[in-house]
C-alpha cells in the first residue's frame, strides 16, 4: 500500500463479474486533487472475476491493489482484512456490484471532511437497482418510482448514532475519517455483515452527514452475502436475524466505551 495516499476505497467482491468492471471504472473516473488508491478483496472467486480484477491491477499498478484469497475467507473476513491494512486518512467504501456515478465524489467528501471535524462519516444517496431474477425483484417493482436509499435519514443534517441505528446510509456511499481502532470479535468474525459495526463503531460520539445528492447505484441481486435466491421472505428473516446480533452486541459497546451514549436509538432498532 502507498504511504502517499490521502484515500483508500476498500472493495470485496466474489463472482461479480458482471459487475465489478463498472465498479472499478467509476473508481478510476474520480477526479482528486489527492492520491488515492483501491484495495479489493477478491476471496478466491471461481466465474472469472479474479482475471478481470488481475488485468486492472496490472493496467493500474499505482492505484488498483488486489489481495486474491485462497482459499475462500468469507465476506466478514474479508472485509475486515481489508480494514486491518487501512493506513490512509480517509475510507471510501464500494462493494463489488455497485458503482459511484458522481466523478467528483470522493473529492465532495473529502473537502467536507477537511473543514468539518466534528463529521466522522459523510455519504450520500444511492439508486437501488433490482436485477429481474432477484428474489427482491417483485418487492421493489411495485413502487413507481426509483427507491433512492437512505429513504428515512435527513439529508443535509447533522445526525448522531441515535438517528442512523434505524437505518444506516449504503456502505458504498460511506467516506469515513478512519481511527484505528480495536474492533471486537463479534464485529470481525462469525457474522455477515461489516457495514453495521464499521460505521456504528466509527461514528462513535461523532457526526454523520448524508448529502442530498445521489451519486451511486446499489445492485440488490442474489451476489450479495445473505440474499436468498428463492425467497423474499427467507432474506429478510436471514438478515433481521443477523442484525438482531450486531445491534445486541453494539449496546455492549457503547455501554463499555462510550458511556451508554446513544443505545436509546440502537435499543430503538433493537
């Protein structure tokens, strides 16, 4: 990893490809006046998204780092090997099926960051985008409009851990000003998700601003960590099961170290 770079964008994929080539090139469209770089995950896929994300490392040796795992590690996992090499200033976030559609993004957020200090994490909208023979499909073509996501939060607002433990802006959104930190295991192994303890734990005490404009896609589609690929119905109780763990162990945490601060919005959600 380059000790230069002002930004990093942790990235995991796994059999994405027919996806990840888009995410990459939004990432090499920014235009920075600072150096960043990506680390992608790549945990030993087998459809042949290794060999696009290798032919991007060797066309973009200063910006693209591929960490291709074997055997396979599991998404937490990977995820949070990603985080423990993190040595840069700022973390921008992007999972392997979603892609940034702003060129300017990474740039808006690190400026907010720079004269904000009392912000920890910025985000900013996201268009969901459904693929047909995703067991979500039927779900979200009922509406008539584009869901944009988050559709609760404030925009343009100043919000603690109580306002985002109801819903959390898109991990590929998220542009944090990282602290090294000791994450505990319930957050680094044994489970599905890393955005929750990443961005709870990182907000800590601090600001989240979420920009009214929307720069990125979220893909909802049978790829993702704990989608089911024949029910609806199965998702949404895999993963209220799966948050029902992190948000337990997350009052825990801020009993411990933040001095109960904002377990009324966490035990809220709970």
């Amino acid at each position: 990893m380059s000790e230069n770079a002002v930004v990093q964008i942790i990235c995991v994929t796994y059999n994405q490809k027919d996806y990840i080539g888009p995410a990459l090139d939004s990432f090499l469209m920014q235009k920075t006046n600072f150096k960043f770089e990506v680390l992608i995950g790549d945990d030993c896929s087998t459809d042949g998204t290794s060999d696009i994300v290798a032919e991007y490392a060797r066309k973009y040796p200063d910006i693209i780092k591929h960490f291709k795992r074997n055997p396979n590690m599991g998404c937490l996992a990977n995820f949070m090997d990603l985080c423990g090499r993190i040595t840069a200033k700022y973390v921008a976030f992007c999972d392997g099926d979603d892609y940034w559609t702003d060129e300017y993004k990474l740039q808006k957020q690190f400026d907010f960051l720079e004269k904000h200090k009392e912000v920890n994490i910025c985000s900013h909208r996201v268009k969901v985008a459904v693929d047909k023979d995703c067991s979500l499909y039927n779900f979200y073509a009922k509406l008539k409009d584009p869901f944009i996501y988050p559709a609760k939060l404030q925009y343009n607002k100043y919000l603690t851990i109580k306002d985002v433990a109801e819903e959390l802006p898109s991990l590929s959104s998220v542009f944090i000003r990282w602290r090294k930190i000791d994450f505990p295991d319930w957050a680094t192994k044994n489970g599905k998700y890393g955005d929750f303890p990443v961005i709870f734990l990182q907000l800590g005490r601090g600001k989240l601003y979420i920009f009214k404009e929307t720069m990125g896609v979220y893909r909802k589609n049978d790829s993702g960590v704990i989608f089911d690929k024949t029910s609806a119905h199965l998702y949404f109780i895999k993963s209220r099961l799966e948050y029902f763990k992190i948000l337990s162990k997350s009052i825990e945490y801020f009993e411990e170290n933040y001095n109960s601060y904002g377990i009324e919005g966490i035990k809220k959600r709970l």
